[in-house]
C-alpha cells in the first residue's frame, strides 16, 4: 500500500514538472533559435527524464555507487 501512495503522490507532481518544462522552455528557447512546444511535448520530455533519473536516484538512494570505492 505504501508503494501506491507514493506513485499517486507523484502524478501530481508530474503535471506540474510538465507544464513549468513547458514555460521555461519557452523562455531559454529563443536564446538558442528554438520555439515554444505544446503541453504534451513538455510531458514527453518530462516522462522521458523521470524514466532515466529515477533509476539513478534510486541506486544513488541504496548507495552501490559508492560502496565500490
């Protein structure tokens, strides 16, 4: 149950991860030449970089990184 609660606390959590993805890429973006994205490319971007750093924060959480050396 525990498990769950996390993974509901989370959603939340992701749409608003989505949409500031998406007004401050509308800022930075003009620096480098690009243009605004819509709302649902700013939540691929952000289920793609939730899907690569939450196993690295996982491991990095359990510490095996750190324990070779």
């Amino acid at each position: 149950m525990g498990c769950t609660l996390i993974i509901a606390a989370a959603i939340p959590g992701f749409f608003l991860s989505s949409l500031f993805t998406m007004l401050l890429w509308g800022v930075i973006a003009p620096n480098f030449g690009g243009g605004s994205i819509s709302y649902a490319m700013a939540m691929l971007i952000t289920i793609s970089l939730w899907i690569v750093v939450a196993p690295l924060a996982a491991a990095a959480g359990r510490g095996k990184w750190f324990r070779k050396w």
